[in-house]
C-alpha cells in the first residue's frame, strides 16, 4: 500500500528544493526585450509558433493581434434572411469575407453588429479626447492618422444611389480598417473574431473564433467534477473560444491564459439543444474525456457553431479511428531513421536538441538529468541537464513527463529528476504521474520514452535518457578509463588482434586511469565512457542514492558492467506531430487531473497543424524516406483514452508475414489463457501451423535476455522477482500446455525447422582474469519479411499490449521503395530501410561483421538457419558453459543441480590459456535460450512472500 508521500509529493528540506518551491509559486512572467517583441510582430507570413507561450506577455506588451504593415480586406457578399425571436421581423444577416496575408475567413453578422461596431468606436475616439491618460498615448497617436470623421455607416451619397446596403457596408468597414487605430480597437477585433492566437502559421488555418459562455464540468474522468449534477452546481465563464483544424480550446480574453483544450478524436461530437445540454441554445462538444457545454445567444447562433465547427473538423485525421484501431494515420514520405543501441542514438538526439527553437518535450519511465549524450566527455557540454539548460536560457520551453513510481517498489528516483531539472530555469516544467492512491493505480507504469522538437522531428523507442543506457555494437563489459582499454579496443586504436567479443591477444593491465578519477565538474582528459552510476551491473546490484549520480554504484575494477542492447527511431513531419500530439495529449490530461499542476505555472499545450508539417527547419542525418504510423498503448487512467493499436500491429504483422519475423524484446509473455490476454504468441503459432500445412519455409526469430533485469544471485535461484518473470517466459515459450512447442506438437521436432529462441552473451577480461555477462536485450523491435519493421517502448506482454495497462509508444515503418535482394534463394524485392536494420542486427549477432565469409543475405536459406544462426548459438553456448559455467544452463533442471553446478570449478580460473583458446571459437553473440533451466521447479513466487501476494497481473 502506497504511503501519503505517493499523494501529495514531500518537500524537501535541502536548498534545492527550497530553491524549486519559491520558483514554483512565482509568477513565471518573462519580460520580452525589444528585440524578442520584434520577433512575435515581425513576419508576414504569420507570427511564429512562441506566440503561443507568450500570451499574457503579448497582452502585456499590446502586441496587436493583426500583423503591423499587412492589409486586412473584407468582401460582403451574401446575404440570408433569419427570423427574429418576435417570429414577425424577418432580419438579414451579412456574409462577410476577410483576407489577412495568407489567412482568409468569414464571420457572419447582423445590420446591427455593424451598428455596435460604429458606436463602439465612437465612444472610444471620444474618451481618447476626454482622457488624456498616458497609457493612451499609443491610441492617440494612431487616432491622429485618422480623418477627421469615421467613415458613415451609411455610405456616401454616390454609393446609396448606385449600390446596394451590401456594397456600402463593405466600404464602410474597408474604410474602417485602412486605419491603425480602427483596426486595432477591442470593438473591431471582437467584430471581425479576431485573437491572439488568430494569426499563428503552425496553428494553421484562422478557423473560428468568438466570445462565449461555458459552463463548468463536463470531464469525464472520476473526480473532475461537481458531485451534483444539477443546475444549481454550474458555474458559467465568460471566455474566448477558439477552434482550429485540430482541437478547439478557450482562453480569458482578460489576462491571455489558456484555460482549457479539446483534442478532436473519433469520439468528438457537436449536439445542439436544451436535450443534450439542458440550457436554452446550448451547445455540446464531446470528445474522450470531457464534454463542454456553451450557451449562446439565439437558436440561430448555436446552429451557426455547430455547422461551421462540423465543417472545420471533417477534414482532420484524429476524427477516424484508424489503422489498427490507432489514433494516427499512416504517413507516407517520411523521413525516418532507426539505431540499434543508444550511441548514435543519444548523438543524433543531442544535436537535435541543439537545433530547438520554440519547444522540447520528454518523456521517460526513468530520465537521469546526469547522463551524457556524447562520449566519453571531456566536459559538460553534452550532458542532458546542460543542455536543457542551455536551451532554456535561450527562450525554448522544456516539458517533461516523468512516470511517478511507487517508491517502496522503485528506486529509479524521480523526484531527483524532477527537482534537478526544475531548478536549472523557469522554462523547464517537469509534472509526474501518476498519483497512485487518487488515481486509484499501483500497479502500472508510464513506460514510453519519446523526445519530440518543435513537434517537428521526434525520437522513439526502448531507450530512456537514463543510466545505463549508452552502448554501442562492442558492448563492452569494462570501462577503467585507460588508454589501452581492457574490455576491448575500438576502431581508432587498435591494439592487437580481437575477436568478435573484443578480446586481445595478451593481457591488458587493469590498474585505472587515474587522471580519470577526478571530479565530475572537471572531466579533462576523461576516457571513461560510463561514469558514476553510468557503469552498472543491475542485476548483481540495482541502482542506488541516485541523487549521488557520479559515485560508483559497483566496484568497476571487481564487476563487468551489464552491456544494453535497444533500437529506437527517429521520424520527422507529420508523424512526429503525431507524436507531440499524444505528448500534448498526456501533458494536458496530467494537468487537469492533478490540483498542484492546473495553476498557469504549468501551461497547456497546444499542437500545431499538420498543413505546415512539412517545413522542416532541420533534419536528421542519414533519414531516408518511408511510411509511418505511430501506435500506443493508452488507457484513461494514463492518456483519458484508451488504445491498444500496437498490440494490433503486432499481430496482423506476424498474420500477414510471408516469410520470417524477427522479434528482439526484453520479455517474452504471450500465448492467451486465463492469466496471460495478449494473443502475439498464438499468431505465431498460427502462422507456423499455416506454413507447415502450405509446406512452405517460414522461420521464426526470437532474441530475449537469458534473465529478467531484476536484481539477484542467479547461482542461489535468482530471487522471487526473476523466478517469477522466468515463470511466464517459460510458459511462453516450452512449458505446459499453452506454450508454443506445446501447441506445435503437431509438427513434433520439426519445430527447429521453424522457431529459434536465443539470448545474447559475450566476455572480456577484467583485473587479468576472463569474464563473462549476458547481454540486457532491452529492445521492442518486430522485423517482418524485410519490407516493415516496429520499434517502440512496449514488450511483449500484458503490461504493455492491453492498453488498459501501462502507456506505450511505437512506430510502425513500411518501405515504400524496393531494391533487389535474396530470400529462400530466389530473387525478392526488399525494402531498403527495413533490409538494412536486419542487415545491421543479424551482423553483429552471428558475427558477420568481424567475418566476412558468413553471408547474411538470405534470412531464410536453411545454411544461414541452421549454420549461421543456430549452429553459432549452439556452439557458443557450449563454450561458454565450458569456460565460465554461466547461467542459466539447460542441464540445470532444480535447486539441488544449481548448487552442484555452481560450486564447479570454472576452465577461466584454472587454465586461462586453455580458456583463451576456446572463446577464440565464439562467434557472434547469440546463444540458445536454455529452455530446460530449472524445469523441474515451480518458479512462481511461493504465497508467503510480498512477490507472491502481488496480483498475477504485475508480472504479466
């Protein structure tokens, strides 16, 4: 049970956080120089998007909400006859067409709005006169300009005689609008629906505007609203509507806040009438999450909201439930780029992030503010919080989303993160979620991790900015800072012959750099590439007193760190839109949900159309073209909708594949039955079964960690958490009669022929002797017939594919192009993006990079089957048994084997040189998953203890 600190967040005693409580309260206004108010008047074809984080510095300041030296024309030029409410006058009402540099719009009004309009002015003109007050000394000074009399409302004798009452009302309020200080009057602006916002190019187009009231509550989330429903429980707001082509919001016109967002989804609706909003001339707009009542003035202006707002609407995408029941589109023609590990990865983010201009959002399971983009540094350039920092100084605005994890159960440490980023600059805001005992959510976690520029070009995958996390294809196990590095030696310094896993001919010293043991805050010639916390085993020992980040957490001289293996993904365009949009969607959702955050301090986000998507200001390098969709796993506890369009794809994938899949996924839980839902492993089996029946080759890859990151001494059985978590993979995988080989019994042992389930392992040598460690498989990654390719933050289980679990998000890239390539021996056309990323994966795990003579081209020719892969997992895992009798091990079946196992004596403690000889046969890094470890054990966690008492739900 979660304590009260998970309710309301503690404060801290430390100055800090001191620091961060007086920050929070303050008003956060910034003072816009000149030259930055230049900035928001200056272009004509728009105001830039910063408007939108500026508002109450624009009304400040009297930034005027139509842009200085473009001309603004009206065209009357229609006319329809209304009834009035004494059901005998038959009115006119006046169709008026605007034109403002490249924004046109049309606002309808009566004889009478014009009538206003001219006496409004009049009186204004007159106080200016009356009240010579400085602060009217603009105005005076555009009044000036003016003739001496505002032009009639009735037109010049000439333009009575020859033209209609259109005609002369048209020139009247072109008349009006030549002039500064007409132009700029509240009367005119209101008269013409006219707004801050208005005018914004990446908001897209005008769309419509006006003053309305609403009423309270309406959310449809538990605890947002009244506990009465009646009438007398309402409150009405005057406010500023606005409707854009992709969410409608309202703002106090007064003071430039933003009070709320609507986001158009499949479920938006527009319903006039007293039935759906109990109010006389009511208006309902009903979207996921809330419905917003408006009271208007006529029967005949609520009709007029809901046809123009319809027909604003139609066109969006976010209307239509999409492919795989997802929320976006796919998106043909953009630029995408994968990576496999978090070195490019983290470089190529960390140079986007240097090109912000307006926005940066984050969001991560766990977000280290410490960790370093580019390595090894040799200062703090590139380390995240700097540049956050240094953005924010520049005026970029930094939203961060944090999971709020259940601290008993977690030690990842949030609240440092928070803190630490929050203290660099008011523009960096970092909200957490969720509240576990109001939201009533123990068990699930905010697991996504996505950047997103400018909602311009966005980053996604299974990588959090966080400890641990940077690697690269060698996958060192040893990182002491020497010039001369004992783990292994990198392309710019050769030193001696290596093998595929990096280990040299001949001994290295291991004493450490000790230039490299100086302090953080002056990293000069530094060579280390994992520093601190960086360096980290997890499952020997889990990570701890995060807010030290740069003390060692194991003893790197004694303990090989863990090497991390992730893919994640770069998109541009529409689709990181639509990537921003579900961050805005959550940052939003978050805001309202949680009373500390609905203050302005924290801001609503607004996204910016897809009809300017396409200027990109930069581009990451090496993107090629290809058409993306972006998936999610949301729920209304996590986003306030509910989606499982990754699960989805998944499986229509696996069920549409015409030749392999390749699955690289740091768990392995599926195959439906009364505790396991998600169906990934019985489309499997099916598609097996399909190609068996149609004797056709099909395979069937498989990449998993040989154990659960959870911390604990696999040689005594691993502890309750990896027994548990082993429990479900066996499950999937081999074990009873829902699993896999189970259900294709009917093939018997040609299941090799069609299914290999591997993890990964490589050694090195540490402190003169030889070590071993698995490879963490950290990735989500589906690969299909070299033509699609997902990658994203969901693993293969319930918590992350039902949606109503933990919140996810992917991408789904098919090639649009072909080039000629090979499979099962005949001619195919491939998808270059997606043959290249498996290309880069089969490489490096069968050892094809560091020996060109095995051939990867063919994924499904039995001789890369069964020699280049299997073969290579199989003879690597009898070395390694045979060096290091490392677990698991298929021959340990129970407790009393594990002891016995364990306590053998090991070939690299007593002949290293014999050892030497045979790791020099490892290739690659693929091993078989040893499908028989502890078969004859019940590995779910005995009843009596904390993991035993946890819903079945946590581990599935």
């Amino acid at each position: 049970m979660a304590s009260t600190e998970d309710v309301i967040e503690p404060v801290a005693q430390s100055s800090t956080a001191q620091n961060l409580g007086r920050r929070r309260f303050l008003n956060d206004l910034h003072i816009l120089s000149p030259d930055e108010i230049d900035g928001l008047m200056s272009s004509s074809e728009g105001r830039p998007f910063l408007v939108v984080h500026h508002l109450h510095e624009v009304k400040e300041e009297g930034v005027p909400y139509l842009m200085p030296g473009i001309p603004i024309t009206c065209r009357v030029d229609n006319t329809e006859k209304y009834t009035t409410r004494s059901k005998v006058h038959v009115g006119t009402l006046y169709t008026v067409r605007l034109t403002h540099g490249h924004f046109h719009w049309t606002v309808k009004r009566k004889y009478k709005h014009f009538q206003e309009l001219h006496r409004d002015l009049y009186k204004h003109r007159m106080m200016l006169h009356l009240l010579p007050l400085g602060k009217f000394a603009k105005d005076r000074q555009q009044m000036r300009a003016m003739s001496e009399e505002m032009p009639s409302l009735h037109g010049t004798e000439r333009t009575r005689r020859t033209s209609s009452k259109m005609k002369y009302l048209e020139e009247y309020l072109n008349g009006l609008l030549e002039n500064e200080f007409c132009r700029h009057d509240h009367s005119m602006l209101e008269f013409l629906s006219v707004g801050a916002l208005s005018f914004v190019t990446d908001l897209g187009p005008k769309g419509l505007e006006g003053p309305i009231s609403k009423r309270s509550g309406g959310h449809r989330i538990q605890g947002l609203n009244c506990i009465g429903h009646h009438q007398f429980c309402f409150r009405w707001s005057r406010r500023w509507l606005v409707v854009k082509d992709s969410f409608l919001m309202y703002m106090d016109r007064e003071n430039g806040s933003i009070n709320f967002v609507l986001l158009f989804d499949p479920e938006f609706k527009v319903k006039v009438g007293r039935a759906y909003t109990d109010t006389k001339y009511g208006v309902c707009f009903e979207n996921f999450t809330r419905s917003l009542i408006i009271k208007c003035s006529s029967y005949r202006e609520a009709h007029w909201w809901s046809h123009e707002i319809n027909g604003l609407a139609e066109s969006s995408d976010f209307l239509k439930v999409q492919r795989f029941d997802g929320f976006a589109p796919p998106r043909e023609n953009t630029l995408t780029k994968w990576y496999v590990n978090g070195s490019g990865y983290f470089a190529d983010l960390a140079d986007a992030l240097e090109q912000a201009k307006e926005e940066i959002y984050i969001t991560d399971w766990w977000l280290s503010p410490e960790v370093f983009l580019k390595r090894p540094a040799t200062d703090n350039y590139w380390r995240l919080d700097e540049i956050l920092k240094r953005k924010a100084e520049q005026g970029v605005k930094v939203c961060v989303l944090l999971y709020k994890e259940v601290e008993m159960a977690l030690g990842i440490n949030s609240e440092h993160s928070k803190r630490t980023l929050m203290n660099m600059h008011p523009n960096i805001k970092v909200m957490r979620h969720p509240d576990h005992v109001s939201s009533v959510v123990f068990l699930w976690a905010h697991h996504e991790k996505m950047v997103a520029i400018d909602q311009t070009v966005a980053f996604v995958g299974g990588l959090d900015l966080a400890f641990g996390r940077w690697d690269d294809s060698q996958y060192r196990l040893t990182d002491l800072g020497m010039t001369e590095r004992a783990n292994s030696v990198t392309e710019e310094e050769p030193k001696g012959d290596t093998g595929d896993n990096g280990v040299a001919d001949g001994l290295q010293s291991s004493e450490p750099d000790k230039q490299a043991e100086q302090d953080p805050g002056d990293l000069t010639g530094n060579t280390k590439l994992w520093l601190g916390k960086d360096y980290s085993n997890f499952i020997r020992k889990d990570w701890v007193q995060l807010d030290k980040p740069f003390e060692d957490n194991i003893d790197r001289t004694q303990v090989p760190r863990m090497p991390w293996r992730d893919l994640s993904a770069a998109i541009h365009g529409k689709a990181a839109r639509d990537v921003a949009r579900h961050f805005i969607q959550r940052w939003n959702f978050t805001k309202i949900f949680k009373n500390k955050y609905k203050d302005e301090f924290y801001p609503y986000l607004l996204p910016k159309s897809h009809c300017t998507a396409d200027s990109l200001s930069f581009t990451v390098p090496g993107s090629t073209k290809a058409k993306v969709q972006v998936l999610r796993s949301a729920d209304r506890w996590s986003t306030g909708t509910c989606e499982n369009s990754i699960l989805n794809a998944y499986i229509q994938t696996i069920n549409n594949s015409e030749h392999y899949i390749y699955i690289e996924n740091q768990f392995f839980i599926s195959c439906a039955d009364e505790t396991v839902h998600n169906r990934i492993g019985d489309a499997i089996v099916d598609r097996i079964l399909r190609a068996h029946r149609e004797q056709k080759k099909y395979r069937v890859f498989v990449v998993v960690p040989l154990l659960p990151g959870f911390e604990g001494d696999i040689s005594a059985g691993g502890g309750n958490a990896i027994q548990a978590i082993l429990h479900f993979t066996y499950r999937t995988m081999c074990r009873g009669e829902h699993s896999i080989l189970s259900r294709l019994s009917e093939i018997q042992d040609q299941w090799t022929e069609y299914i290999t389930l591997c993890g990964l392992r490589t050694h090195s040598q540490l402190s003169q002797s030889f070590v071993t460690e698995l490879i963490y498989v950290h990735s989500k990654t589906l690969i299909a017939d070299d033509r699609c390719y997902i990658i994203g933050s969901a693993n293969i289980n319930d918590r992350s594919m039902l949606g109503c679990r933990d919140s996810e998000l992917a991408v789904f890239v098919e090639d649009e192009e072909r080039v000629p390539s090979v499979m099962g021996g005949e001619e195919y056309q491939a998808g270059p993006l997606t043959l290249a990323l498996r290309k880069e994966c089969f490489s490096v795990l069968v050892g094809a990079s560091s020996d060109p003579s095995i051939n990867i081209d063919d994924p499904i020719s039995d001789h890369f089957f069964f020699l280049a892969w299997n073969a290579a997992a199989e003879q690597n895992s009898i070395i390694y048994d045979k060096v290091f009798k490392c677990l698991p091990y298929n021959t340990v079946h129970n407790m009393r084997e594990l002891k016995d196992y364990s306590s053998e004596e090991r070939l690299c403690d007593t002949d290293p040189e014999q050892a030497r000889e045979e790791l020099k046969a490892v290739r690659g890094l693929l091993v078989h998953y040893p499908l028989k470890f502890l078969c004859e054990e019940n590995l779910l966690p005995p009843l009596g203890t904390k993991e035993g008492m946890a819903p079945i739900g946590l581990w599935t």
